[in-house]
C-alpha cells in the first residue's frame, strides 16, 4: 500500500469499515430476532406470565394489610370489623383466581405443587381472620390474644 496515493488508501479504508459495519449489523439483527423468538416462545410454551404473578403476590400483602387493620384497636367496631373482611375476602378471591391462572399456566408439576400449597395457605389464613372476628363478637380475650399472635407471624 505504500505505492498507493493517500486518496485510494483513504477510500480502502472507508469501504473495510462500511463492510465490518454491515457485517455487525446483519449479525446485530439476527441476534435481535433470536432473543426476541425465544422471549415469545418463553412464555408461549414454559413460562407463567411474570405480570400475573406480580399482580397475585401484591393483592397478597394488601389482604396481610387488610388483616392488621382488622386487629388493630381503632377497628373494633362490629361495623368496621364486618367491612374489612368483605374487603378481605374480595382480596382472597382476586389472588386465588391470580393462583388459579398461575396453576393453569404452570407447566412443572413442581410449580403446580407450590401453588396448591399456596392457595390452601390463603385460605387458612382466610379463616384465621374469620375466626379472629368471631372471637372478638364472643369477647373470648384469652383466646383472643393467642389468635393475634399467630395471625401476626
């Protein structure tokens, strides 16, 4: 290339870094439309959709939450009390229908384990609540106690 004028140096120049840059783009968009076929299929064939999921696990700690404003002192009026568990039993349902999506996307029967686990745990705490009330409409307060105890943990 010695022999060569600076112009023709010049545009050998340009047209390697044109190719290399072509090559990369080709290789670029394939890889682009790799990753994108195998997101598709990720959750077309295996995986629970997250979106669900994460809606089902928030409803989750708002019932936690409904349950502490039912043991909190300034709710204990049967009015009050009444009104959070029809608030908490709308929770149960939105997150059971969440783990019934969820069990009818899982494809391990793993999965499909945990989330029986997980719905029969919702339910038992469902109760756990409901007994709570009753006890406090019986003003049984000994039982009472060790009912918020285990609600709480």
């Amino acid at each position: 290339m010695k022999n060569f004028k600076i112009g023709v140096k010049l545009l050998a120049s340009y047209i390697a870094i044109v190719l290399i840059a072509a090559g990369m783009g080709f290789y670029m968009r394939s890889a682009i439309i790799e990753v994108n076929t195998e997101l598709s299929n990720m959750f077309k064939y295996g995986v629970s959709p997250l979106g669900e999921l994460i809606d089902t696990s928030g409803m989750f700690y708002e019932m936690k939450i409904v349950v502490w404003r039912i043991v909190a002192i300034e709710n204990q009026t049967p009015e009050k009390r009444r009104a959070l568990m029809r608030e908490l039993d709308s929770y149960v349902k939105n997150v059971r229908d969440g783990v019934e999506f969820q069990l009818n996307s899982e494809r391990t029967d793993k999965g499909k384990e945990i989330l029986r686990k997980l719905d029969k745990l919702i339910l038992d705490f469902q109760a756990g609540a409901k007994a709570f009330t009753d006890e406090v409409e019986r003003k049984n307060i000994q039982e009472l106690i060790t009912k918020i105890s285990k609600l709480t943990n």
